[in-house]
C-alpha cells in the first residue's frame, strides 16, 4: 500500500512538472542595424503588452523566457522604426534588422539680437541708488589689492 501510494504521488508530481516545462521555451536573438551593427539595448515588448518586455545587452542580444500565449515581440530603438515580429512555433533563435527611420524637420529660423539680460543688468547699476534698502548707511570705503 505504501509503495502504492508513493509511486501515484510521484508520478502526479512528474505530470504536472511537465505540464510547467511544456508550457515554456526560450527564445533568443540578437538585433542588428542597416550594416549588421548590434543595436544595445533594444526594447522588447511582449504582445504589445507595455508591462511584459526586456531589453537587450550592449552587444544586441536578448534571451526571453516566454509561455504559449506569447505570439508576437515589438522592438523599438531611438531612431529606428518600430518593428512587430510574430513568432514561429519552432523558432529558437532570431535575428532581428532594424530599419533607420527618417523624417524631416521645419526650417528655423534664428534671429539675432541683445541678449535680455543685458539690459536688465544695465536698468539695475543705473538704479541702484533708487533700489538701496539703507540709503543713509555710509558706504564702505573698499581697495583692491593685488599680490
């Protein structure tokens, strides 16, 4: 009887480690520019799920442990355009290429002139007897030396 039961409760314990292990696989990867540069740090989004995601090293590469439910990764870098990869099933190791995203700017144009703060400084030395908080206090009477 209790070879019995200890060999149910084994193999219970075996069916539902398999179950965890089948539900989980490791992907790895690594993200490479237009002339096959390591891009650091990429973000990857699960799903498009904001909450879920990891970020690859400094040589482009990344290693996610991830479940059955997880179908597509979103890679986004500054610069380059946003990337949806939808994963294979047999897929363990990808390689991602970023394209560079380009966009041009409106003209602006620069003026020259005073710098404000001049003017200020110039209205405060000319007002500065009309600002002094003790206009009867006698002024210290200062010389600069040099050594």
């Amino acid at each position: 009887m209790r070879i019995t039961s200890r060999l149910f409760i084994v193999l219970v314990l075996i069916i539902i480690a398999l179950q965890f292990a089948k539900g989980q696989r490791i992907i790895k990867g690594q993200i490479v520019g237009k002339d096959k540069e390591a891009l650091p740090f990429v973000n990857i989004i699960l799903n498009q799920n904001e909450r879920e995601g990891v970020i690859a090293d400094l040589n482009g590469q990344f290693k996610i442990e991830i479940g059955e439910d997880i179908k597509q990764l979103s890679f986004s870098y500054v610069g380059y355009e946003t990337l949806i990869y939808h994963l294979k099933e047999e897929e363990n190791f990808i390689i991602i290429q970023m394209q560079i995203s380009s966009f041009a700017l409106n003209e602006a144009i620069v003026f020259a002139g005073e710098n404000p703060a001049h003017r200020i400084i110039r209205l405060a030395i000319k007002n500065k007897n009309k600002n002094d908080p003790n206009p009867k206090t006698p002024k210290p009477k200062t010389k600069t030396v040099f050594f």
